[in-house]
C-alpha cells in the first residue's frame, strides 16, 4: 500500500484500518474531533519560540543533558526521507579542546500542526541527546517525556498519509 508508507512497521491489522478511514475520506473528521481549538494548531511558528518551547522541555526533563545550540524549523528535510526531524551533533577543535554542538532541525512542514504532534516530534529529538539508537532505552525516555508518545506517533503518520491523499488539512 504506497499510499501508508508512513505506517509501514505498524501491523497488518492497523494498517487495514488506517486504510479504511482514507478510503472512506474520514481523517478529516477524525483530526478535526481529536484535535480541537483554533483550528487545531499550535502558535510555535518561528524559531525562537520553537528555540523556547523545546529548551522548556529539555529542562522539565533533561535538565543534566548536553546544551543544544540551535532549534530550528527547517525547509529542508523532507519527510519522504522518513525525517520528522534531525538531531545533529557537530564537533570542532578549537585550540586544544573538542567543542561539541547539538542542533535538532524540525521539518518546516510542522509549523501548522496541533501542539501535541510538535510535542511528539521535539521529544523525540531531545531523546536523541541521551539515547542516539532507536532502541527500547530510548523509547523508554519518550515515554517518560510523553505518555501518549506512542499514540501521537501513529497520528502523526496517519496525518502524514492523510496529507499525501487529501493536502494539508491545518
């Protein structure tokens, strides 16, 4: 099913439903109900909010954790290359000392979703701070950030397949 590449490692069974509610044109309706408000976006649009937003999470939750150097929506990640966002870790001598920079890149097309799916996606970046592979610890540290982290992943995607079909709906 080309059209639910975003929720290729999801199971049969969900992918079926997912599926369904396209076919049937009610994601629509289904984010629209699920994510109410001004319609449904968050006010995060330029960097120095989104800067804030996210250095107001890492110190709720990661106040020990390496200092992050730059938060950016960026234009060019695109999420057909499966990127929501980045987290990069530069390194530079300077003088006799290595200086390392974290930045985390968020795909500009999040400018205009709900907060909650942001949220998602700024909490899996400032995960990869502590917990560079995706593997059981570092979902573990989502969770503690979010605990619907997990739900909020699959709307993101179903919104991602609903986008690739339908257009932007916020």
């Amino acid at each position: 099913m080309p059209e639910l590449r975003y929720l290729n490692a999801y199971s049969p069974q969900l992918q079926q439903q997912a599926q369904d509610l396209l076919e049937a044109e009610k994601t629509a309706d289904f984010f629209l109900k699920k994510y109410p408000g001004i319609h449904g976006i968050h006010g995060i649009h330029g960097t120095r909010p989104l800067y804030e937003y996210t250095m107001a999470l890492k110190n709720q939750y990661m106040r020990s954790s390496a200092p992050i150097s730059k938060v950016i929506y960026d234009d060019k990640i695109h999420v057909i290359n499966n990127a929501l966002g980045l987290h990069t870790f530069v390194s530079r001598v300077q003088g006799n000392k290595l200086k390392a920079k974290n930045e985390i890149r968020i795909s500009s097309l999040f400018r205009r979703i709900p907060e909650p799916l942001l949220k998602m996606i700024v909490v899996h970046e400032l995960a990869h701070l502590r917990e560079k592979a995706h593997d059981k610890a570092f979902y573990k540290l989502c969770c503690y950030m979010e605990p619907d982290y997990h739900q909020l992943e699959f709307d993101l995607r179903l919104y991602l397949c609903h986008r690739d079909r339908f257009g932007d709906l916020w």
